[in-house]
C-alpha cells in the first residue's frame, strides 16, 4: 500500500469499552472488561460475547469500507486473544475473519495489541481500569510479548497483513499527571491497584527494542512494526537515531479533547489553533521517523453544548446544556474540523478515525447526544465527514 493511509479502527468489537458497547454491560456493576468477565457467570459472558462479536462487525461492513474507499484497518486485540486465560474467551477465529474479508475487498489490517494484564494506562480501553501494573511485573511484561510472537507467525504470510501495533496507549509520568486515570478510573478493588505508577520511558524503549527483535526477526521486510508515542511525541529522537530499525512508525493518537484539557479554547477557531501546533510538532518528528496518526476523532466540546471535561461519557457523568446545535451548526463544525484535520494529518504517512461504528443510540437516547461524532460512519451519513 504505497498511498497515504485512510483507515477506520474496528473499536469495541474484540476489546470492549463499555461506552461503545452499553448494553453489554446491561446487570452489572462493571465498568470494564475484566470485570465484566468476573459479574457474569461463564454462559452468560460467553452468549453476550458470542453474539456481539459476530454481530458487531460482519462481512457487510468491510463491503461497506471500500465503498468509502478506506484502505486499512486497525484492529485492537486483547492480551486474550488466543484464550488461555482465566475467566476470558478468546477471539482468535473472528480476527482470522477479518483478515480474510480484508483480503477479499482489498484492505490492509494493522493488528493492535490492545491490552496487557494489569493494563497499562489504567483507562478502560485497556480491559481493567484503574490499574496500572504490568510493566511491573516480568511475567506479565513476556506475556505481552508472546502474544505478539504468536500474532506475527500466525499472519505474517497473510496477503491482508500491513503491520503489527507493539502496543496501545502505554502511559508515561506526563499524561498520567494531566489524565488523572487513578481520579478518572476508579480502581474497583484498590488492592490490585497499591502498585499503580506510570510507566518510565526508559522501560517503554526497552520493551520496544525487544518487541521489534522478536517481531523482526519473523515478519518479512515489508510489514510494518508501530510504536505509540506514549502521548510524548517530542520524546523519541533518539530512540530512532541511535537503532537501526528498519519499516517502522511512530504513531500518535490526537484528540481534541487532548487540546481541551489543556486549556484550549472551545471554539472552532480555538480547535484549529490547536491542529496547527499540532502538525507543526509532527513535522518535526518526520525527519527522523516516518508517523502516523493511528487514533483521532472529531468529537468535541463545541458540538456536544457543555464541557466534557476531556471527554468523559455518559456512563460516568451526565450533562446538561442550555441549546443543542441545529443541523447546520453541526455542519459547520464537524465539516470545517475534518478539513482542517485531514490537511494536518497529510503531514503524516495518514490516519485512522477512532471509530468505525459505536452500539450506542444517539437519538433516542438523548444523555449521547454529540457522541455520534465517534461513530465514522454516524459521521458519513450526516455529510460531517466529507469523502471527496
């Protein structure tokens, strides 16, 4: 694939985050995936799974993708994936789908290792929220990286095969401070989260060399191996100078919402000032590392009507509003944020929108509304996103 990325995530499909997925959760007290495993009983956690993993994403939808010319995927998988682990099923049969109906309508898949055990962010999107253990502990460090072993030998002759994503979102000192995830995320049971601390970029580069000379030396030339920023994209200069890696990206996930807990003013304007910052540190990356920006969406403040505080959902919080925007104003904004995105973003080898499709009803549900504009294709139908 020699043209600039133009892809989707497959979000909440194989890794649950339960504001993509509600219903999911419907009878429990859990906030994430861990837990969900353990609040339900094994039939009832395998028939819910079951059926939203082959329901979720289908055949149809990749027909769908190309129609929209979008030429790769990026699939997050939990640590899981090939099972073997206590209370989780894994999923391994339905990524071997996707890659085949990637293969039939000519779209690339960049797989994404999701999850470790003990997380590695204490986000929900790493299946256990308010836990931030697993770079501590070895066991759970060579875990990860025999899941990726196995990923690689399973794929690497597979025609659908772009890259392997060493790992999601791991979490530094800086964003730990401006996040807050212990605050955000409460630890359910505070005893597997005594431990907690951010991840030192000195072990993250580490298990990145590791991660690539294993992966390296089973995948061809030509697949890519990605590595995330750790939100501290300036941080990573001599890490790509100093080692000879070959076919490699760094990728940085932007969200608005990043710009609004800064500080920055929610305005269009505002969100544009941002995305000019924004591209002028990216252009700086790009001469040392090729980079791609693997998350972005064009959720914000200005649309919802009231100040998600960084994009907190209606699972944690609900918001209240004085006016919702009309049709027109929703235009406005999303269609000017999506250009101005996309020329920022084409400073970069391309982008994949966080995310292709949410279970969540934005109409008749009115706490979600202005988190249709996480849903790509949401966004296609309501002519925000501009495909020409």
């Amino acid at each position: 694939m020699k043209e600039k990325i133009n892809g989707v995530n497959l979000g909440g499909w194989l890794v649950l985050e339960k504001w993509m997925t509600p219903n999911l959760f419907k009878g429990t007290s859990a906030d994430d995936e861990y837990y969900l495993a353990h609040d339900l009983s094994p039939q009832e956690y395998y028939a819910r799974l079951e059926t939203h993993r082959s329901e979720f994403i289908t055949e149809s939808d990749f027909i769908y993708l190309r129609q929209l010319k979008i030429n790769l995927v990026r699939i997050p998988v939990p640590y899981f994936i090939f099972g073997y682990c206590n209370h989780f099923i894994g999923a391994i049969e339905y990524l071997d789908k996707a890659f085949n109906w990637a293969k039939a309508y000519d779209i690339k898949v960049l797989i994404d290792l999701h999850t470790v055990p003990g997380s590695q962010n204490a986000f929900d999107n790493s299946g256990l929220s308010g836990v931030c253990t697993w770079a501590q502990n070895e066991e759970d460090v060579d875990f990860a990286l025999n899941v990726l072993a196995k990923l690689a030998e399973r794929y690497k002759d597979h025609e659908a095969l772009w890259g392997i994503q060493v790992l999601n979102e791991p979490i530094t000192e800086k964003m730990w401070k401006i996040m807050k995830p212990e605050e955000r995320y409460p630890a359910r049971n505070p005893i597997m989260a005594k431990n907690n601390q951010p991840i030192s970029l000195e072990f993250l580069k580490e298990f990145y060399l590791e991660a690539y000379k294993k992966l390296r030396s089973i995948l061809t030339d030509d697949i890519k191996i990605i590595f995330h920023d750790a939100f501290e994209l300036d941080k990573w200069e001599d890490f790509f100078l100093n080692n000879n890696l070959e076919n490699v990206i760094l990728d940085t996930h932007q969200y608005l919402m990043f710009g609004e807990m800064l500080g920055v003013e929610q305005t269009i304007e505002g969100y544009k000032d941002y995305l000019d910052h924004i591209g002028k540190e990216i252009s700086k990356i790009t001469n040392y590392v090729p980079v791609m920006v693997g998350e972005w969406s064009l959720f914000n403040s200005l649309a919802v009507g009231a100040d998600t505080k960084g994009g907190i959902n209606p699972t944690q919080e609900k918001f209240t509003r004085d006016k919702s925007a009309t049709n027109e104003e929703l235009k406005e904004i999303y269609q000017t944020l999506w250009k101005k995105s996309l020329n920022t973003w084409n400073l970069t080898e391309g982008h994949i929108y966080w995310t292709y499709k949410l279970n969540i009803d934005t109409i008749n549900d009115p706490s979600w509304y202005g988190w249709d504009a996480w849903d790509f294709s949401r966004s296609v139908a309501k002519e925000w996103i501009t495909l020409n």
